[in-house]
C-alpha cells in the first residue's frame, strides 16, 4: 500500500512511542526526545503554521544547521500539506539563495539564527515572502520576522480550540502529493527544482531497507547536510520506519567549530551508523594516520603491517580469506584486539560500518576503512531518485562496486541509441520505480528529456556484472568527444592525475570534436616549491626559472601516464591532455566552482576559464612553459 510520510510517522510513533527518535545537545550532553514527543511537538508548529495562513501547497524554504528543529521543521511542513524547499547552509545569499527561493515561489521561511543575515540581506528583494520564522530568538525582530516560540504558542491555542485539526489535514493528504522541492546543486547549468512526493520518499525507505537492517537501539549522528534527500533517507526516515533513533552535530558559533564538533560528538553518541562522503572519508583517514605516526616509528610499522595484512587478507570483502590467506587469520585478530580496535574507540566504539554517497569513492579508501573493521560501503544514487538506487551493506558487499540494487526497482544499461547493452558492457544507467521523481518544477522541458515512458535517464555511465553489482565508472553525457567523433569519460583519467600525484590538486579535461584533449590543472603549489628547491636549491622560488622548473615538472607527472612512464597503457593516450592551463586558484565553493557535495562543476569550470581553453588550441599551446602558466603559479 502506498504511503506517506505522515503515515511513516504515525506508524512509528504506534509502535515506538518511548524509544528515543532524536538526539540533540545544546549545552553540555545529548538529550533525547522520543517518538511520540517529536509527534506533539510536529503537531503543534504545524497548527502554528496554520495560524500564520499557510495553506496546502504552499512552498516553505528551511535554511538551518543540522537539529532537531530542522526535522520537526519538515515534518510541521508536510503535516499541513505543504512543501518543504530545503536549503544548504553552503548557499550565498545573493544569486544562490535567491534564485531557489524567488524559482520555487516560497512563501515563507524557517531559518536558524546563524543563518538569519542570509535572509535579512535579501529580504527586500523577496515582496512574496509573508514570514520568516527564526528557530533562535534574536536581539530584535525586523519587519515579517516571528520567533518559533510565539508560532508554537499560536498552534497551542489551536489545538486547544480544535485538538483534531491537524489529524484532520495530514489524514487528507496524498501519496503522490509533493513533500520537496530539492535543488540540485548544479554541476553543469543552473540548478532545478527537483519535485519529491511523499511516496518517492516512503518507497525508497521501503527499497533502502532492502539493502540495509537498522536495529531499534541503532544511532546515527548527522553530519551529512540535512536538506540533501540523501540524509533524508539513509538518515532520519530510515531510522525513523525501523525505530532507531537521530542525533545532530552540535552547532558551533562558526562552521569551523561546528566542523571540530563532529570527531566530539562521534565519541558522545556513539553512532553504529553513520553516513558519509568522499571528502570527509579522506579526513577521517587522514586523521587516523596523523595520529598513528604521532605514537613513533614502531607504532607506525606495525600498523602498515597490520593494514597490508588485511588488504590481502580481505581483498574485496566478499571474497575475503580464501584458501591459504586463512592462515592469517588469528594474526589479524590480534591486530585487531591490540590495533584496530583502538582507533574505533576514536569513533566511539560501536560504528557498524558507513555508508558512502555523494562521489565515487576511492576503493583503496574502501579497503581502508574494511580492513580496521569500519566498512565504508559505497552506494549510488542521485536526487532525481530520491537518491539510493544501490548499496552495499553488511549483506552484500564487493569493495570497488557501487553494489547491490534497491528493491523493488527495475534498472537498465543503454548505448547512446537506447539499447539494453549486456552485463560488463559501459552505458547509461537508467531505472524506473517509485523513487523517481515526479518531474522539474517549472521545466518540463528538462523533465521530459530526462523522464521517458517512466524511466529516468541519469547521465551517469556503469555496467552491471553477473553477481548482481552495479559499477558506476563516470558521467555518461560529460563526455570528451574528439574531432573523428569518437567518445571518452574523462573522469577516470581526471581522478587518477589527481590521486596519483602530489603535485596536482583538481583536473578537468577538455575535447569538443577537437585535434587533441587538453587540461585545467590546479597545481599543488607548496608541493611544486618543495620539489623545485630539491632538484635547484640554489634559485628562488620568485624567480623565472623556478617556475619554469616547476612547470616542467609538473609536465613529467603527464608523461608518467605516456610512453616509458610508469602508468603507460592505463588510458588511450590520444585522451590525454596534450596542452596544459595551469590555474592559480583551487575550483572551490567560494568561487562557485564546485558544488554542496564537493563536485567540481564542469561547465561552470569550462565558462570561467573559457577563454584559457580556447588558448590551448592555438600555436604554440602545447607548450606548457608560458607566460600564462608562469603567471599562474605566481
């Protein structure tokens, strides 16, 4: 039977009225409210929000850090029949923030205090806007602003005048009712309006449990954004069908705080779950082998003995111990009791495994992670499917994989003609369920193309293999199309220049039907002055001629991957770059360039620089020793 998230929640809420649903800490431990508490008080603001004049199918924008208010947020929302617009606390508040809250035609607005001087920035500019209601109270109130605490009264006199009324509403709305308007972050155009029911929502809990069993006593902390759906549902509404319970990272006076907060907040609440990207992943390991090298030279040896160990022993995960590596194993037992166990304590102790979304994850951090008895699951998925398409979990599990498909779920691989092409042949993943969106707000255009006969087109290229595992390799339409027509993804040729060198920081690739493939490249510049100063300690880095050495060495990292380098034969050579921009600043949030979920955004990155590029075709450009790049690194 199709369902909402109002029903998800009274469900819940029947049979696990006393379990703790979230988690907050405000002063100085985490204190929980349970299922039926989060239900009153989601019934309260939302006869406030009626109080205020919001009506069924009015669009709500909600900027706040990850807390309890945002999820009691949402769900007031929704219990009204309204739409919920959430918002990433990344946005600026010129064009970012008011493109989404002018295009999704939002008439009022929760926000957080620290996110406050966001909105007032750009108040006069938004006449549709009817009230902003701060979940903090401030200094003063400007024009339109009202606290949450007077909404949360306005909804006790309600209630006390007509205790039924909210049952009365949520009772009347459809599954196919729209729960979210949720903007992409935009990696190639200008951001759309994803259109999330509250079936897409409620199916993907329903398919995601097929990958993953979350136990009652389970915890997981979130430091994921929440108004991603992805955090919606690997995060709260998953724990939320099965009983389990949600904390939130402690906001600090600045996101840097806040940031340092999460490692402290881990150890407090001792997630068995949590979620995950790619950049934090890094982070994470990077911090363990920090603190690792701090402990000495014997520690150190011990523990690249212990890892190398494992990643024999464990291989893929799902062929792990096979035939003679099973000798090992009381060895890595006792890594594990005197070693690994120690740095799980760091994250608390009880963490389960994680799942990975947002990018493809490196599979020797997935080995990594597996061997000191964390997993990090890679999944896959995106916002037009409300996200999860697939996983691997505990059940089900090959490192290096995208992993196992949701149920139910119909997916298919096609060439450029529409095609089903067989198992471990590349194409376009395309799938069809009832995690698929209901189309972008205002854009049927784009929505047709994308949505055809039922099944949603995703851009990305994969191939599925004869266990029943997606692979997921790079962009299907972010292509590199030579001049003879023929076609190649960059992004596997982009990850490994990046991951295999010091040196270079971000890369992007070009071809549009071109002679030859060229570069963007974000060099690593204290890493380039270090290895300048090795080979010619006698020149300054100021000098001509340091760049120019730095530029050719950075030109050897290119060759490593041609003729006679030590990577030759990996990619077709004719796919890589021929000429090189060197950019002198990192594609960044702050200059736009890369977006919530730390994707570089190639077509902004190809407008910004596109005068660069346009150079890399004419003479001389192949030369990377010129006055730009020298400039560049400057």
């Amino acid at each position: 039977m199709k369902s909402t998230i109002i029903d998800l929640l009274n469900d819940s809420v029947k049979k696990f009225a006393n379990n703790p649903f979230l988690w907050e800490k405000t002063s100085n431990k985490f204190t929980p409210t349970t299922y039926s508490e989060t239900k009153k008080q989601v019934q309260l603001l939302a006869a406030g929000l009626l109080e205020l004049g919001l009506k069924k199918g009015d669009k709500v924008a909600l900027l706040s850090e990850g807390r309890n208010a945002w999820i009691i947020g949402e769900l007031g929302i929704l219990h009204t029949g309204a739409i919920n617009v959430p918002l990433s606390i990344k946005l600026e508040e010129s064009n970012d923030l008011i493109f989404r809250l002018k295009h999704s035609e939002a008439k009022y607005i929760l926000v957080s205090g620290g996110q406050l001087k966001k909105i007032r920035a750009i108040s006069k500019e938004l006449p549709e806007i009817k009230k902003i209601i701060v979940f903090d109270i401030p200094t003063e109130f400007e024009p339109k602003e009202i606290s949450m605490v007077e909404v949360l009264l306005k909804g006790t006199e309600l209630l006390n005048k007509q205790p039924d009324i909210i049952e009365k509403i949520s009772s009347e709305i459809k599954p196919d009712d729209l729960a979210n308007i949720s903007y992409t972050s935009g990696t190639t155009a200008d951001p759309k309006g994803i259109m999330l029911t509250h079936r897409n929502y409620t199916a993907n809990v329903e398919q995601a449990l097929t990958l993953m069993t979350i136990p009652t006593y389970y915890r997981t902390l979130l430091i994921l954004p929440l108004d991603h759906c992805f955090a919606h549902v690997a995060g709260f509404y998953s724990f939320m069908a099965s009983g389990a319970s949600v904390g939130t990272v402690q906001t600090g006076k600045t996101g840097m705080e806040t940031l340092k907060n999460i490692p402290i907040n881990i150890n407090e609440l001792k997630p068995n779950l949590l979620l995950s990207v790619p950049a934090l992943a890094k982070n994470f390991k990077k911090s363990i082998e920090t603190n690792i090298k701090a402990k000495g030279s014997v520690a150190s040896w011990l523990f690249d003995t212990a890892i190398n160990m494992s990643y024999s022993y464990n291989k893929e995960g799902y062929n792990k111990g096979k035939g003679l590596q099973i000798l090992k194993k009381p060895l890595l037992n006792l890594f594990d009791k005197i070693l690994f166990s120690k740095i799980r304590e760091g994250f608390g102790g009880k963490i389960d495994f994680f799942i990975g979304g947002g990018a493809l994850l490196d599979i020797d951090l997935q080995r990594f992670f597996y061997a000191i008895g964390m997993p990090m699951f890679q999944g896959y998925g995106l916002s037009e499917a409300t996200p999860i398409i697939s996983s691997n979990g505990m059940k089900h599990h090959k490192l290096g994989s995208s992993g196992y498909l949701v149920k139910p779920m119909d997916l298919k691989i096609c060439d450029y003609d529409d095609n089903i092409l067989p198992n471990y042949e590349k194409g376009e993943i395309v799938i069809k369920g009832e995690n698929v969106m209901a189309g972008y707000y205002k854009n049927e255009k784009t929505t047709a193309e994308t949505i055809k006969d039922g099944w949603l087109h995703t851009g990305d290229m994969g191939y599925m293999d004869n266990d029943g595992y997606l692979y997921v390799v790079g962009r299907f339409k972010c292509l590199l199309i030579s001049n003879d027509g023929e076609k190649y993804s960059p992004e596997g040729i982009e990850e490994s220049l990046a991951d295999n060198s010091k040196l270079i920081e971000q890369v992007i690739l070009y071809n549009n039907q071109k002679p030859y493939t060229s570069a963007l490249i974000v060099p690593n510049k204290e890493a380039l002055k270090r290895h300048v100063q090795h080979r010619k300690n006698h020149i300054s880095w100021d000098s001509i001629e340091a760049k120019e050495t730095a530029l050719l060495i950075l030109q050897e990292e290119i060759n490593e991957y041609k003729k006679g380098g030590k990577f030759e034969g990996i990619f077709p050579e004719r796919w890589l770059p021929t000429a090189i921009a060197v950019i002198g600043e990192p594609f960044s949030e702050q200059n736009g360039l890369v977006n919530t979920t730390m994707k570089i955004m190639r077509g902004k990155v190809e407008e910004r620089y596109a005068s660069r590029i346009e150079g890399l075709y004419s003479n001389g450009a192949k030369d990377i020793v010129n006055k730009i790049n020298i400039e560049a690194l400057s």
